[in-house]
C-alpha cells in the first residue's frame, strides 16, 4: 500500500464563535494523514521545527497507520504556524498570519523506500515544493494536488506548472475564482481544467462539493451536521477521506483506475464523511476519538439521503 502525502504540519490558533484553541497541532498533512489512516496506511513527507510540542507528535503517532519515517525534525527551526478567525456563519474565514518558519527552508527529503508510492496527494505547502516531490514518485499511479489563497497570489507560476502535472486538482470555490477569475464554480472548474488536469473537485463548505471531469460532472450535498465548532482541516480531511478510499480500492482491484469519473465520485462521499466529524471538534480532536465502524455507519446513512432512484 503506497499512498503519500506532503504538506505543512503546523501550530494552528483558530477563533471560532464557539471559542477558540491556541498553539494546536495543524497543517494540511497532518489533517490528511489522520484522516487518510482509517483507509489505508499513509507515508507523510513534511518538516517541523524542533519546536514542535512533543505531545503533538504522540497525537499524530497516535495514528497506527501514519509512517513518519518522512517526517523531519530539524534542530533550530521554527513549525510553520497559521491563525485564522471564523466568520460568525463559520462558512468564511480570516487568515490572521502565516509564519511560514521551516517551509523557508530545503524541503524535506523523501525516504529512499517511499519511491515507490502510487497514490500522491500533494497537500497544502509552497507549489514549488509540491512540484519538486511529485518528481520522486515516478511509478504515481494518480496525483492530486490541493492549494489555496496565498500561494495563488503568492506563486502563481509554479502552481500553473504543478497543474500542467498532476492528475487532479482540489479547490475551494473562492480560490477557484481568484485563480480563475470566473465567480460560476463550474466556468471555474472548466477553466482549471485547460490548465492541465484531469480532473476539479471545487468544495463548497456547508454547500458541499463539485467535481469537473473531462468525462463529465457530479455534484454532493455535505452531510448536514448540526454541530460545528471547528471548521479547520475540513479541506484536508476531505482530501484525505477521498485519497484513502481511492487508494484502498485500487489496492484491492488492480485493474480500477483512480482518474475514473465513477471512482473519483466515490471517494467523494467518503471525504466528505470524514470531514463531518473533524469539524464537531478542534484541532484533531474528533479524529483521535473516531473509528472506522462510526464512519461506515454515517456513510450508510448519508448513502441513503443522496439517494435519487
Ligand atoms: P483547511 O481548513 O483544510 O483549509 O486547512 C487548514 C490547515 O492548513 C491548518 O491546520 C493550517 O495549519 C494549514 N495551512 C493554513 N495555511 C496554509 C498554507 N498557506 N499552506 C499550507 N498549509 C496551510
């Protein structure tokens, strides 16, 4: 089994109307390992700096089935670290800063055993970063990228190179507009795909997601969950519900492809369960109480809502 990630590990401070949480475990690859590990076995590839609280690492150990063999702890650094303030809908946020500490730095090196992973999900960090590590995974049998505000604005270049060479890309609707121009998620969605992948998933938060496939679309409500706290890694979680499904399946059935239209719309439903619950909680929270029985239960009962005919 071979899926893997790369993206932040961080120091979240998030304020919600529901209260707030300072100096959490975060980052882009932590929330898609957790929530990737209740699938398949998941490598992380990312950096921290040495002061990185030690119970954060036991949290993400805490995960059976996260190999942090790729995870580097280097002495003098600084975590990345992020503070975002929700708006009172909780539907919108503000990022207050982004120290990006480490993320300055060499990227981290990927273990020589990890060459061979299939499934390649490129989460948050520098576009730069996301390029220079897809190219260590030559026998990929998917990537997917995820990117989002700063580094539209910031690295707009190097993100158009990533898209050019990835298989899929993961969005909110407000980044898909600011990198397209285009306020209709689906005009947005159609003119990423000129820009190179197969494929868009555009998340739309309480409103749920959309996917954009060369061979056609697919739309999904979001569970509706009635307690919100904290909305943070809900993009993440989502990705990594969608990846680890994706990856578990093929896993199982050589011949699936993980760029099909069908599978990719599977695996929706599945990041979409998974994100459910780590917003009932902050930081990992929810994740580290979650097992596999609870989201098969409340993907059979969303199976059932979604349901047309
Ligand atoms: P999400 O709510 O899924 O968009 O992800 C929030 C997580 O992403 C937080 O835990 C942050 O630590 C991390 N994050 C915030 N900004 C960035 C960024 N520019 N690049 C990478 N990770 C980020």
């Amino acid at each position: 089994m071979s899926l893997i990630v790369t993206g932040t590990i961080g120091i979240d401070s998030v304020y919600t109307p529901h209260g707030q949480a300072e100096r959490v475990l975060g980052g882009s690859c932590t929330y898609f390992a957790a929530a990737a590990s209740f699938y398949t076995p998941v490598r992380i590839v990312a950096a921290a700096g040495d002061d990185l609280p030690a119970p954060f690492l036991e949290t993400i150990r805490h995960f059976k089935r996260i190999d942090t063999a790729g995870l580097e702890i280097r002495k003098g650094s600084k975590t990345f670290a992020w503070g975002g303030k929700y708006r009172d809908n909780m539907n919108g946020r503000d990022t207050l800063f982004t120290e990006l500490g480490v993320l300055l730095e060499t990227p981290p090196k990927v273990p020589a055993n990890y060459v061979d992973s299939k499934y390649v999900f490129l989460a948050n960090t520098h576009p730069a970063v996301q390029l220079g590590l897809l190219e260590n995974f030559p026998k990929r049998k998917i990537a997917i990228a995820d990117t989002m505000d700063l580094w539209i604005s910031t690295a707009r270049p190097e993100l158009e190179k990533l898209l050019r060479r990835v298989d899929g890309l993961v969005l909110n609707y407000d980044e898909a507009e600011l990198l397209t121009g285009k306020a209709n998620t689906v005009a947005a969605a159609r003119h990423i795909l000129e820009m190179g992948p197969t494929f868009v998933v555009v998340k739309k938060g309480e409103h749920g997601c959309l996917i954009v496939h060369r061979d056609g679309m697919g739309a999904l409500p979001a569970y509706p969950a009635e307690k919100v706290i904290d909305p943070t890694g809900a993009g993440d979680t989502f990705a990594g519900g969608m990846m680890g499904y994706l990856a578990q399946r093929c896993e199982q059935d050589a011949a699936a492809d993980p760029r099909s239209i069908d599978l990719v719309r599977y695996s929706l439903a599945h990041g979409t369960i998974v994100a459910s619950f780590n917003i009932e909680s902050f930081s990992l929270d929810r994740l580290t109480r979650l097992s596999r029985e609870q989201i098969d239960e409340r993907y059979n009962e969303f199976a059932r809502m979604v349901r047309v005919h």
